[in-house]
C-alpha cells in the first residue's frame, strides 16, 4: 500500500510537472519536455497522453527536426474552460471573463452608489451572470470566481473588515459558492493586484515586490522572494491603515492618522472641495492639471509626497526591488510620481535609484482581476491534477 501510495504521489507531482512546462514554454515537444524535466520519454509521453484525455493540452503543429521525424508540438488548451474575475471598489463593480491563459474574452462594469452588502452581493451576481452567459461553450465550463475586495480578507476568505465599504465579518464566499457551486476564492484586492503584475505584468523579472493599490483607500500587496506574503490569517499589507500622523483624523478603521487618510484618491477629493474647485472627480482634476491649473497640479504633489512618506516607511520595512503604483490613482502618474520619487530619495536610509525601481501598473485596471484569474486557473490546474485515483 506504502509503494503504491508512494508512486501515487510521484506521478502526480511529475504531471503536473509537466502541465506546468508546456503552461510556460509551449509550444513544446515531447522530447523537449524530458530535457526540462528531467524525466523520461516513455513518463512524459504517458502523462502527455492522459493531459489530453482531459483536453487540458493540444497538439499543433510540427516542430523543427533535428535530423529525425519533426517533433509534434504541444500547447495548452486555453479554452477548455473560463474564469470570472471581479474587482470590487467603493465606485464600481468591474469583471472579466478569462480563459486558461489568462486573456481576456468579455468585460462587464457597473457604478455603485449603495455599498450595503445585500446590495452589493446581487449587483455582484448581476455581473457575474452576464459574464456567464458570454462564456463560450467549453469542456469544463466555469472554472472558478474569484473576488477582489479592498479590505481585510482571512487565508479562509473571510471579509473581516471593509472600512470603506462599511463592511464588518461578512461571508461573501460561502453566499456565492450557495448559488453557483464552483470553487469561489475572496482575496484582498492589493494582493491580487501584487500578483497580477507578478504572473502578466511589469514585476515578472522581480523577486521583491511591493505594490500600492491606491485609490479611494490605500491597499498593498507584498510578494517577498517570489510569493505573496499574507501573513500568519492574511492581514499583511494592510499598510494603508499605519499611522504616519499619531494625532491625525479619525479613520474609519478605528485608527488615527492612517496613511490613506492622507494619501488616497478620497483624501485628494476632499482637499480640492476644501480648495474651492468645488466637487469634481479624479478625471476631473487630471484635466484641470493638464490645463497646467496650479491649484490640481498642487494638490497632486501634495499627494505624491505623501504616497512618499508611505512608500519610504514601506521600503524600510521589507527592502523590495520594485514598488508598483496602481489602480486608479495612476491616472495622474505624471504629476504624482516626481513627487513620491523626491520624498522617497530624500527620506530613505542609503537610497540608491538603482536599488529600487518605481513602476507604474503595466496591466493598468486590470492588475486585480489578472491576479485573481492567475489564482483561480492555478488552483484548477492543481485540482486536475489532484482529482487523480490512487489507481491511475
């Protein structure tokens, strides 16, 4: 039993040794697969064969010979089934529909005004619906939702705090899972950004990496030695709430003088109201600014230098490679990043430009979502491939 159980193990672990190398070198061959993998001809061609059965992977093509037969290629079968992604804000709900490689096939967004959670969960359903019914037909269907919320999410999934949402302990998941029985994950929408930008974005060269989802809050994603770190029950990251005023404004969190109370998108909203501008939205005031108003341009480099007492602490802390500066607040990058780069240059220990790069989100809106479809899908595959019998 010990052998059988030990050789059960084995094979599991080599085929999806083997899903993986055809994932990240495709179109590949047999014979090159063994030369990556180390393993044999006759294992790669057996476990290549039960891929297909469970039309995971394609054949296409022939490869370039080397003096023998041309190699026949393989690739994934990257619609043989779908995600859906959602990235929920304070202002809307966005999602996407993504195959088995991550690409795009449909996008739905809708403006919220309401952020009750009854509320909230049907317009969420609305969305994933009609992202539903513009999957195409596939082998395995609807592999996954996934859920990117701004706010305190457990290793579990648990939603235990959405300050600006005005959430507290809800169970997202377990509703969603009720209706649609398929695998559903909740993530910290920071995090999945983090890792968006890790597996699809500009920090796929980085090892230590820091991401500032910045927006109506501050959120951040920390991948440290290539991992997403979340912590002992997922708390990490939730930087936004760290004190950089000790008798600063009152926070929704409980706290005073949190980081985003200074430095989000709300924060930017409130001083150019307090300036007189009148109430005007974040486009709004990239407009102004490109007009070359001087109160918007001021107001944005107010906000940069704050981003860079944040960025500064955060760099002190974990010494990453890259801090990535995302969600909507990017949208005024130009204005905002001379200002952060100043502070961080200025206030950090031993600075060296050349140490870390300060990056804006390549995938743009989309970070969150391509970081929870990257979870979803990776999770499908490594279900596949766990679902085995003993007996195979």
């Amino acid at each position: 039993m010990s052998q059988t159980w030990n050789q059960y193990v084995v094979k599991k672990e080599n085929k999806q040794l083997v899903l993986e190398t055809i994932i990240h070198h495709a179109p590949i061959s047999r014979a090159s697969i063994a030369k990556v993998t180390g393993l044999n001809k006759g294992t790669v061609s057996s476990l290549v064969n039960e891929l297909m059965d469970e039309h995971l992977i394609n054949e296409s093509g022939t490869g370039v010979s080397s003096g023998g037969r041309r190699p026949v290629m393989l690739l994934l079968h990257e619609t043989a089934g779908f995600t859906i992604s959602i990235d929920l804000g304070v202002k809307h709900i966005l999602g996407v529909l993504t195959d088995l490689r991550g690409n795009i096939h449909a996008e739905e967004i809708i403006a919220i005004d309401n952020t009750a959670f009854d509320f909230i969960s049907q317009q969420l359903m609305n969305c994933i619906d009609r992202l539903k019914q513009q999957a195409p037909t596939s082998e395995y269907g609807i592999v996954g939702i996934g859920v990117g919320v701004p706010g305190v999410v457990t290793t579990d999934g648990h939603i235990l705090l959405a300050p600006n949402l005005g959430w507290k302990r809800v169970s997202l998941q377990q509703k969603l899972y009720d209706h649609y029985q398929v695998p559903i994950l909740i993530e910290n929408e920071a995090n999945a950004g983090a890792y968006g930008e890790k597996v699809f974005g500009i920090g796929q060269a980085t090892n230590q990496l820091v991401y500032i989802s910045a927006s109506i809050g501050i959120g951040v994603g920390l991948l440290l030695d290539g991992q997403l770190y979340k912590g002992l029950r997922g708390f990490s990251g939730e930087l936004g709430h760290m004190t950089i005023e000790k008798d600063g404004a009152a926070c929704r969190c409980g706290n005073n003088g949190c980081w985003e109370l200074y430095a989000s998108e709300k924060a930017l909203l409130e001083k150019a109201e307090q300036a007189s501008l009148g109430t005007v939205t974040l486009t709004d005031l990239v407009e102004k600014a490109n007009q070359g108003e001087d109160i918007a341009i001021r107001l944005f480099k107010e906000l940069g230098d704050y981003l860079g007492v944040g960025v500064t602490n955060t760099i002190h802390i974990f010494n990453p490679e890259q801090v990535v500066l995302g969600n909507s607040l990017i949208q005024a990058a130009d204005f905002i990043l001379p200002a952060m780069k100043k502070r961080i240059e200025k206030n950090t220990i031993g600075f060296n430009k050349n140490d870390v790069k300060l990056n804006v989100a390549q995938l743009g809106q989309y970070s969150t979502l391509l970081g929870i479809a990257a979870f979803t899908i990776e999770k499908f595959f490594s279900t596949s491939v766990n679902n085995m019998s003993p007996t195979e």
